[in-house]
C-alpha cells in the first residue's frame, strides 16, 4: 500500500514539475489586444493582461492582435499584429540577468529593448539571419513572403548577421535602417532620406514609430 501511494506520489510530483503552469515563467504580458494566443506543447492559450509567457511559447496575433511583454530581466518586447514569434530560449541567473534570451521571429513587426542582462545575451532570429544588440531599442519587420527583415534602431547599436555569408553590418543612428536579405545586409540610412513608394512601405512595416497610442507608456520609445 505504502508503495502504490509513494508511486502516485511520485507520479503527480513530476507532472507537477513539467507543467508551464507551475513553471516559472520568462515574463508576463502586460498589454494585451484582442485576437492574441500562446501555443505551447500542442496546447493554445488565449493570452490577456496578466497571462505568464513560457520557454517554447508560440505567440501569435491576428489582423487586430498586439501583445507587450516584460520579461523577468527588464526586456521589453512587442508583437504587433498578423505576427508570430517563438521564445527559443530563456537562462535566468541568480542576480535576475539573463543569460541567454533567443526570439525567433516568424513574420510581422515588432518592437524590442534590451533589460538588465548583458548584450552578448540576446539574439533575435529572423528567418535569413540573426540581430545582435549593444545597449538597445529597435524595431522589426519580418515579411512573410520574402522573409526578408528589415530593422528601424533608435538608441545603441544593432548587429545586422546575414546566416550564409557570414556577413555583419553594424546599424547606428536614430531612425535608421538596415535590411537582412537572403543573400547579403544592407543600410538604407535614415528613415527622413527616404521618400514615395518606399516611404510607405515603411510606414506599414514600423507601425509603432508612426504611431505609439496603442503602448504602454515604458513601451514607447
């Protein structure tokens, strides 16, 4: 008898341990528009203020969908929507830094500012390279069709990777862009040199720097 209850025990204590719902969780969504889930393990969530955000989480948003997200360490993150991202990793240390954090991001646009932890510790994937941070807010819009990503920096310094060349281009200056394609990086300059058709473009793409009503007030850069 004492062993069929040790091994029910047993049992329930490990399904316990590996449930995002008794896990801690990388950070918390703070704002939260309609039309917003989290998948996790096969499951979907609906996300509203308040809702924990998980290692392994994909969030994704519809046409009116739009998340903000504190992280534990003080990272800032913004899913606008028809955007999807994953939390690929998430390394906590004892001091609250953390000491690795990987988005992937899947298609849309975002909005991204470094928290406590040191710089070497955050990596954003896009699907045609990776964006490295010194010190950092940024956006990003990643194209569904081309995948192509393209990156607005307003304070510190954004590093532009491409995945097969092997290529880096540093992104400085307020307002300005740079472009991870499939085959190279590239800088645009600023956003104030940039004008017709293009222009619009960019007015579609980083929708948080035309318009911040819709953030928190520590979201808006």
């Amino acid at each position: 008898m004492r062993l069929l209850i040790n091994t029910v025990f047993g049992a329930l204590l490990a399904l316990l341990l590996i449930s995002p719902a008794f896990a801690d969780a990388a950070g918390k969504a703070q704002g939260v528009d309609p039309q917003a889930g989290a998948a996790l393990s096969g499951e979907t969530r609906t996300l509203i203020v308040g809702s924990d955000i998980f290692l392994g989480d994909k969030i994704t948003t519809g046409p009116q969908g739009q998340v903000q997200i504190l992280f534990a360490d003080n990272t800032k993150l913004v899913i606008g929507p028809n955007s999807a991202l994953t939390i690929d990793d998430y390394l906590l240390r004892n001091d609250g830094s953390a000491g690795k954090l990987v988005i992937d991001l899947l298609g849309g646009s975002f909005r991204f500012a470094t928290g406590d932890s040191p710089k070497a510790a955050y990596q954003v994937n896009t699907p045609t390279g990776t964006i490295g941070v010194r010190g950092t807010k940024y956006d990003v819009y990643v194209d569904w069709v081309t995948h192509i990503a393209y990156v607005m920096v307003y304070t510190g310094q954004v590093l532009l990777n491409q995945e097969t060349e092997r290529q880096q281009t540093v992104l400085a200056g307020f307002c300005h862009i740079g472009i991870i394609d499939t085959d190279d990086t590239e800088l645009l300059g600023s956003s104030n040199d940039i004008f017709g058709e293009q222009r619009e473009d960019l007015k579609g793409w980083f929708m948080f720097s035309l318009n911040q009503s819709s953030l928190l007030n520590q979201y808006r850069f």
